[in-house]
C-alpha cells in the first residue's frame, strides 16, 4: 500500500512539473537569478522579492520584456560581480524593476 502512495505522488509531481513548460521553468530561473546577482553585486539593499515578483509578471505578458530577460541572464551567466555589472547595457530593466 505504501509503495502505491509513494508511485501515485511521484506521478502526481511529475505531471505538474510537465504541465509547466520548460520556458516558463527557465524564465522565471532567470528572473532569481538575475534579481539575486542584482543585489548580491550591486545593491544590498535591493528588494529581490520584489523583482523577481515584477519580473515574472511582465515576462508572462510582455515579448519585449521577455527576450530583455534572456539576454540579460546570457550576459551574466557565470561571469564575476564586476563583469556582470558590465552588463547594464543588457539588464536596464533591473533599474526600472522594483521602483
């Protein structure tokens, strides 16, 4: 009977993780982790729940906002603080999120 539960919440998980497609996964990824390095890098202050709230609002709504975002996280992936904050010119929505 245990067994069954466990087969039945997994399969359970796994369709609610299907039912997200694997760009809503990667958006909002992006978002964190961008909101995340913003402040870890930038600002201290900065309100990350904020941003990463305002983010995936308008990357859900807005094609603009989103190709914004990719290019954005391309230009930090693995890059050092200073290097990322070279990237103003990819992520100027970070100064207009959370305002």
């Amino acid at each position: 009977m245990g067994r069954k539960l466990i087969a039945a919440a997994l399969f359970s998980l796994m369709a609610g993780i299907s039912s997200i497609g694997c760009g809503e996964l990667e958006e909002l990824a992006d978002c964190h982790n961008i909101c995340d390095d913003y402040q870890d890098c930038a600002d201290s202050n900065y309100d990350v729940s904020k941003c990463r709230s305002d983010c995936e609002t308008r990357s859900d709504s807005d094609t603009d906002f989103k190709t914004d975002v990719a290019a954005c996280s391309a230009c930090i992936d693995g890059k050092s603080c200073s290097e990322k904050l070279k990237c103003g010119g990819d992520c100027p929505f970070l100064f207009l999120v959370s305002q």
